[in-house]
C-alpha cells in the first residue's frame, strides 16, 4: 500500500471508524442531540463548538489540497454558525464527514513526493507534518467529545 493511501485510510478512521482506538467522529456525534450539542459543560467547549473546529481545519486544508490559497486564522476556528433546531446539527455534521471524505479522497491521489515538499510556506513545515497534525487534532477533541457526552448523560 501506498503511504499516501494509508495515511487516508488512518485519516478515514479517525472520522468513519475501524481504527484501533474503537472511537472516531461519525460514531461520537451520532447519537447527539442538537440541544446536547449546544449545551455548555462547565468551562469546556461545546460539542458543536469541536465538531466546528475539528472541521475548520480540515476544511482549510482541503482547499490547499484542492489547489487554493490557505485561508484560515486560529482566531475563527471556534466561530461556528448558529445551531438552533436539528437541521442546523445535522447540517455541521454531514458537512464535516462530507469534508473528510473529500480530503481523504485526495490524499489518496497526492504524489507521495508532496508529503516532502513544505505545505504553501516553509514556515508551515511539510505536507506530511499538516495532515497527520491533522489527525492528531481531531484525535484530540475526538476524546474530548466522548467526555462531554459522557458528562451531559450522568
């Protein structure tokens, strides 16, 4: 296997299942409901906040991937639009699996050479440090996730 597509397939599990860890994105935000999403647990983020942020980022690197600028400053990445009704739940989250589905898609299809070369600017590193960041962040807030379920059920 190639090592592009295996880091598409380490990045797919992180977001659909069937990694090691038996936890991932689509699972986690499943059975959420869109109150639950929005509901704040002490000082943490919320549910719908992480999800966004998660996502604000795979998104920002999909368009480099797609051959556009990088747009994104860390001070936006928690501006998630309003969620007032399911619809709004539902929409975040079909866009963040519907993004990472896109992004996986095309890590498949970079040349492995890519993963070498510096991602837009030098002073971002290379390829293959941002897309495992990537998975290593959504890792991240995967399990954070998890504990605020855990603690908006008790």
């Amino acid at each position: 296997m190639k090592l592009t597509a295996q880091i598409a397939k380490h990045f797919r599990e992180v977001h659909f299942g069937g990694n090691w860890t038996c936890s991932n994105l689509k699972d986690n935000m499943a059975n959420v409901t869109w109150q639950q999403a929005i509901t704040p647990v002490q000082s943490l983020n919320t549910i719908a906040a992480l999800v966004y942020h998660v996502n604000y980022y795979v998104s920002a690197v999909l368009k480099v991937l797609e051959g556009e600028q990088l747009d994104a400053k860390d001070e936006y990445s928690f501006n998630h639009p309003a969620i007032s009704s399911e619809e709004d739940w539902e929409e975040l989250k079909n866009k963040a699996l519907a993004d990472a589905e896109k992004f996986a898609d095309l890590i498949e299809q970079l040349p492995e050479h890519r993963l070498w070369e510096y991602f837009e600017e030098e002073k971002y590193g290379i390829y293959y440090r941002n897309i495992h960041g990537i998975i290593e962040h959504t890792h991240y807030h995967l399990g954070q996730i998890a504990l605020i379920k855990k603690m908006l059920r008790a």
